[in-house]
C-alpha cells in the first residue's frame, strides 16, 4: 500500500502543476456516470491510471472516468478506485478541486476499503490519508510535511448543503434550516473535496447531499467519492450515513452507483439520523 501512497503523491504534485496552466473547455465525450468531460479530467484520469499501470501490487482500478474495471496485475490484491479530478467544473473559477482515492483488499466494498485519500488543489497543495487515523500534509520545500492529525469536535458550526433546494424534500429543507437556526454558518463551494476538508480543518459540521426530485439516488458515488470519505470522517472521530445506514455498511449496485450522504461530527449525524429514520 505504501508504494501506491508514494506513486500517488507524485502523481498529485504533477497535476498541481498542469492546473497552474489555465486548460478550460469541454472535451466532447461524456464519462461513465453521464457527466461531460472537461479536457482536463481527461489529463487527470490518464496521468493517474498510467501510474497504477505501473504498480506491482495492484490488481486493477476503477476511475469514474472510465467505464469498466481495469485490469492491471491478476496476481496482486488491492484494487483503487479513484475520481481523478473532483470539482473540475470550477476550475475556470480558480476555486479549490481535488483529487479522491479509496485503496480496496481484493473486493470493492465498504468493508474492504483499507485506506482512503484525497489531494486538494488550493493556494497549497495538501494531503489527507486515512489508515488508522486522519493525517494531513502539506507539499512544501520539494517534500510532504506532516501538519497534524484531524480529530473531529462532537458538534460543528459549518453547513455545507449540496443539490438544488427547489429538488429538495420538505423534511430535508426542514433539517438544514434547523442548523442555520441553530448558529451554522453557509459553507458551500460546489466542491466536495474542499467543502469537507473545511469541515475537517475547521473540527466539524455537516456536509449533505441527499436524494432529490431529479437525483433519487442521490448523485455522489460510492466507490470513487462516498466511501473514501466516510473511511476519512470515521477515523477523523466523525460519522457518516444515508441517512438511516452507516455510509460503510450498504451495498455496491454497480460500479458508478451514487447515494444519498450525510458527514458530519457525531453530534450533526444524529440529527440527520433522527430526521431520515
């Protein structure tokens, strides 16, 4: 597993590099969940399967870029599953984006998922990896430095809602109005990896995007989005859920399959839990 760390890490300090060059535009292909594709999701998908390719230790990968599973060593074990650039629609914005990665022991499940990263790309470059505990670097003097261990308070003072609140359910709006009632302040940027990697830096929260009129399954993915962050928030000290599940437990339909999710601190998820149940 530490080889794939290192490879990535490298990957990530190379793309931070292409985005510092301004490449907008779609390219004319949709991806695997029916996204259009901008040119430099393309770059991204490629300069990160090309480095798995590479890996003896890996088994094969998934991208949300791509449609099917790729083989890469039937011999080795670990299977990544990876959204190669999170929130590249608001790369034209100069707004925060990322990278996301859930490292999987031999099956692609919950249960399986044995570490889980991300890379943002801000006015820094950071990582956070989780095995046994949340870390978070920074890329700086040529080199990633340890910043600190992320432990998450019982509650938070951030709210971070995604979708469109005209798709909303009234017992949903319900909820989030309750936090804004409540002294939350609005944190949302459109991009998964920086909004809750606010919430983390910020020691808690809630970030949602639940299931709407126009997105019944919600629309984050499991494999590429959802477990790598439950896997982070759990071992930050938080939770996450569908709302009556832990995020970890349910099942995989397919490969680019989404649901409805809540993170948060323990106290904002029993909230979301006593409203969904």
């Amino acid at each position: 597993m530490e080889e794939i760390l290192r490879a990535l890490e490298v990957s990530a300090v190379t793309l931070s590099k292409m985005l510092k060059v301004r490449l907008a535009g779609y390219s004319e292909s949709n991806n695997a969940s029916g996204d259009h594709v901008l040119k430099i999701d393309m770059k991204a998908d490629l300069l990160f399967g090309d480095t798995l390719k590479k890996l003896k230790c890996v088994k094969g990968y998934v991208s949300e870029e791509q449609v099917e599973f790729v083989d890469v060593n039937k011999d080795a074990n670990l299977i990544v599953a990876f959204d190669p650039l999170d929130g590249s629609s608001l790369v034209d914005s100069n707004l925060s984006i990322g990278s996301i990665f859930g490292i999987y022991d031999g099956t692609l499940s919950g249960d399986k998922l044995v570490c889980a990263l991300y890379f943002i790309y801000g006015p820094r470059l950071e990582m956070v990896v989780a095995s046994s505990k949340a870390k978070h670097y920074v890329y700086s003097e040529d080199k990633w430095q340890f910043i600190q261990d992320f432990n998450l308070e019982s509650k938070g003072k951030l709210n971070s809602p995604g979708g469109t609140q005209q798709h909303w359910s009234k017992e949903h709006k319900a909820l989030i109005d309750s936090f804004f009632a409540k002294g939350y302040r609005l944190r949302y940027s459109g991009g998964m990896v920086a909004d809750l990697h606010q919430i983390l830096c910020k020691k808690g929260g809630i970030f949602s995007y639940p299931a709407t009129s126009d997105a019944k399954s919600g629309k984050l993915r499991i494999l590429f989005e959802v477990f790598p962050f439950a896997f982070i928030y759990e071992k930050a000290g938080g939770f996450a859920t569908n709302g009556k599940d832990r995020l970890l437990d349910i099942k995989v339909p397919s490969l680019h399959a989404s649901t409805p999710c809540f993170f948060g601190s323990k106290e904002e998820m029993k909230e979301v839990s006593d409203v969904y149940r």
